[in-house]
C-alpha cells in the first residue's frame, strides 16, 4: 500500500487497490498508512466485498479502496456488495460477476461521484470520525437489520421433530429394502 501511495503521480493520480479486512482495522504501521492515506489522499470510497470473492485461494473478506493524490479526505464512502439472492458464499462454482457491480455503478455518481445516496448498502463517514477512531476504517453498515435467529428451545424442539421425521424415514427405507431383498431369495 505504501508503495502504491508514493508512485502516484501528483496531483493526479487515482488508484483502486484490493486489500484484506485486516487492513482496515490493523494497528501499528497500518494505522499510519491509513492517517497518511485520510491526510495525503482523498480516500472517497471503500467498497467492502463479502468472504468467498476469492475462494478457493481464501475466504477472507476483502475490500476494494477508491483513492486519489491532491487533497485531503472529507468524507469517506462505503458500500456493501450484498450476495446474489440464495448465495451465503462465493465459490469457484459460483464465482462473482461483473453484472453483480451494477447497484455499485447505478450508486456511483459518474466520475463526480454527485448525487451519491446513503441507501441499506452505503452510507458516508467523516474522516474526522475514522481519525477519532485511530484511523480504524472497519466501519460496519450501520443499516444492517439485526437477525433474530429465535427462542433456543423452539429451535431445539423443532431440530428434534426434523429429527424423528428423519429416523422414521429411514426406518421405513430400511423396511422396503429388507422386503425387497427378502423377496428375491
């Protein structure tokens, strides 16, 4: 990352460079990297990927940071690319698309990046929060809806009537088949 900062050029230079989670929250080195990066560049946009993007070579979720050389963050963008509807993960079967980025590009404002809109998947943080922070840019979507994953016991009950259903059916199998062999000696 350092050595991407320094190669750009003056003024002009922009860069989109793919990082692991741990680099967003990372102290030490990374935290002066990131006080250099809200300082020395405008960091506008950080689009955060979810695990499996590139599985099978790691899970790890990954982020992709938007930059340019000549002025100072205000205000940093993220954005949440959800799964496609009935994905948990990415795979090497289920790979991510491009087609995948067209909520990010409808979102993205043009080169201007205007009109861009707090909406479940993006929302704006100052960098005077993210310094306030130490710098730690993990900043979580703040529109993510809590998931209630129900009363222990009645998932406990439930699990043990899937249970039941499941050793009577293969009981019921195990009859058919012992009839079925029975029936040809």
């Amino acid at each position: 990352m350092a050595l991407i900062m320094h190669l750009l050029k003056h003024d002009t230079g922009r860069a989109a460079v793919v990082l692991p989670d741990g680099f967003l929250f990372g102290e030490g080195v990374k935290t002066t990297l990131k006080r250099q990066l809200l300082e020395e560049f405008d960091l506008h946009t950080i689009v955060r990927l979810p695990k499996g993007v590139f599985s099978p070579y790691t899970s790890i979720a990954t982020n992709i940071l938007f930059f340019e050389k000549g002025g100072s963050t205000k205000n940093v963008w993220f954005f949440e690319h959800p799964y496609p509807e009935g994905y948990k993960s990415y795979s090497r079967s289920k790979p991510l698309t491009i087609a995948e980025f067209d909520r990010e590009k409808a979102w993205w404002g043009g080169t201007e990046r205007k009109g861009r809109k707090t909406t479940e998947y993006a929302w704006k943080v100052s960098a005077k929060e993210i310094a306030e922070r130490n710098y730690n840019l993990d900043c979580k979507n703040p529109h993510e809806v809590e998931v209630n994953h129900g009363d222990p016991e009645e998932l406990m009950q439930e699990y043990r009537e899937i249970v039941r259903q499941l050793e009577a059916a293969q009981n019921a199998l195990k009859e058919e088949l012992i009839k079925s062999l029975e029936g040809r000696g």
